[in-house]
C-alpha cells in the first residue's frame, strides 16, 4: 500500500489475544463518503473527518458482531489538498486504528476532479463459535440503542446555518470577520464532528452472557434503521416515542432553530450509536448489564407494519426518509 507513514501500513496497535485466526469467520464491508455530499470542510476539519470516516467503517463491522482487522482507504484527490493536509486526515485515521486496536491498514490514492472522496473497505473477523449460537429475530424481541439520538443532526444544522453565513459576507469585509462564538453548542457539534464508539462492545456482550439477534450502525436516522430491520427479519416493530433517548441539548436547540428533536431522531443522521435486538427472556441481563441502554420498542407481527407509538397510545406509521 501507499501509505504517509512506513509503519502504519503493517502494524499501527497490538494483536487482539482474543482473536486468533483458528476457527475464525471473516467479513468485509465497504463504505464511500464524498465532498459536499456527506462533509464540507468548511467546517470540518481535516482530522476529524479522518477518525470519523474510520469509525463509519468499524461500526459496520461492530453492527454484525465481527472485530474489526484491517482497512484500506482509497482517496480521491483534487489538486486543491496539499502533503500536510492528508496527513491531518491520516492523524484522525490512525487514532481511530489505534483506539480499536486495528492490526492491519493501508492509504491509496488517486486523482480526482471534484474534491475529495473517501472509500474505505474493512475486514472483520469473529470466532465461528460465537456467530453460529446468534439467535433469530422474534416477536417481542427488544429492541434497544446505546446512547441518544438527534444532537449530531442539531449539529450538523448549527454548522450549515454559519457557513451560508459566512458565505453571504462581502470580500470588502473579511477583514473585520471574527469567528462565531460557538461554546454553548459545543454538546450537539461533538455529537456531529466528534463521535465515539466504544471499543470492546462485542466483548462486553460475550462476558454478560447476553446474545443478540440483529445489529445495526445508526447513521441515516433510527426510522431507516427500523426500516430496514423489518426487512431482514420480515417482522413488524413498535417503536414508543416517549422511550427514544434524546439529550436535553437537542431538545434546546431544537426549538431555537424550529424544528422537532423527534424528527431530527427519527430521520437525521451521523449518530454513531448502535441498535441491537435483544431476545425477550434476556430483559433482566440487558438491564442489569447495560445499564445506560435505551429499550425503545420490541419486533412484532409483520402485518402490523412499522408503527410509533405516541405517549398517549396512538399508533403512527413510522416512516423513513431515506
């Protein structure tokens, strides 16, 4: 591989010693992000945009049960990057590696006309052991998320709002232009720029006893992600509104920019966060163990369709926007 630097190419962390390659099932998933699409680097920096595109790879990878191995990024270029700007992103990337002890990982790249686009194909592996006693999604399966929702979105908008800004200020007055003060939003632009995935969650699962049915990465809004687990498990699911976790930050700038948190909830985007389905008789563990987990809804008869429960009762259909 072409890399920036020698030594991340072959070995960036130490060797997972609960993985070894004997009995051993592997999975690759490949992912793309593009210019103005899904970054602007008006307001994204550079190292940031490396770990975060990291993390898109890996938390597929997590989704599915599988630890992640190794990467490779492929880059497409316009002449407008320079030398120390890829290496600001490959910064972000390899902490990324680091922090989920990634083993293997590798930097391509290419010329491109329309700025930059990212692919990055990831390899995952997990013992045959641990896949093959996965149980299938049933009726009144739990289905839970590991953290709140919506502020990553509220970001995005508080970002996109100061960037139409400063692009409508005359050149004659660049000189006088000083940065917004952005403090009181530093919550919901750490949800948007910063993510976090913890690493180990497979783990965690594996020493609580606790095996779940499906996973999913929740980047374009929890009602796609709904979505398309009623498709895999050909099951309907109930979603209470009241049980979707959202911090109180979203819900502030919410209001102040005019639109619902539950909307930015249900079909937002880039939060990061996890869902997984939980088999019913395993409720007491996942409470117990899990804590911090949201129990939202639970997997129903197919002919009920998605629904949204409101708090008092009513049944909506969910929809999604993707």
């Amino acid at each position: 591989f072409s890399t920036l630097d020698n030594d991340v190419s072959t070995h960036v962390a130490p060797k997972n010693k609960n993985l070894s390659s004997t009995n051993c099932r592997y999975v690759t998933t490949s992912v793309m992000i593009l210019e103005g699409i899904d970054f602007n680097l008006t307001y994204t920096p550079l190292k940031h945009l490396g770990y975060k595109s990291a993390l898109l790879a890996i938390g597929a990878l997590y989704a599915k049960f599988y630890t992640p191995a190794g990467m490779i990024f492929n880059i497409g270029l316009s002449q407008k990057f320079c030398y120390e700007e890829i290496a600001e992103f490959w910064t972000g990337v390899i902490a990324a590696a680091k922090e989920h002890k990634i083993e293997q990982i590798g930097l391509e790249l290419n010329a491109s006309i329309t700025g930059m686009a990212i692919g990055i194909t990831a390899t995952g592996r997990q013992r045959e052991e641990f896949i093959s006693k996965l149980p299938s999604n049933k009726k009144n399966s739990l289905i839970c998320i590991t953290g709140n929702i919506g502020g990553a979105y509220m970001g995005l908008h508080i970002l996109e709002r100061e960037r139409v800004a400063f692009e409508k200020i005359p050149s004659s007055e660049f000189a006088k232009y000083k940065q917004p003060d952005l403090s009181k939003y530093k919550f919901i632009l750490s949800q948007y720029l910063s993510p976090h995935i913890e690493a180990g969650i497979i783990e965690q699962f594996k020493e609580a006893g606790i095996l779940p049915s499906s996973g999913y990465f929740i980047t374009k809004g929890l009602a796609n992600t709904i979505k398309q687990l009623c498709i895999d498990s050909g099951l309907g699911a109930k979603i209470f509104l009241e049980k979707i976790p959202i911090a109180a930050p979203t819900f502030e700038i919410a209001e102040e920019i005019g639109i619902d948190a539950a909307t930015a909830a249900l079909n937002g985007g880039d939060d990061y966060k996890f869902l997984f389905v939980i088999p019913l008789e395993q409720h007491e563990s996942l409470q117990k163990e899990f804590p911090a987990y949201d129990i939202i809804g639970h997997l129903c008869s197919p002919s009920d369709g998605m629904q949204l429960i409101t708090p008092d009762g009513a049944a909506l259909e969910l929809k999604s926007g993707f």
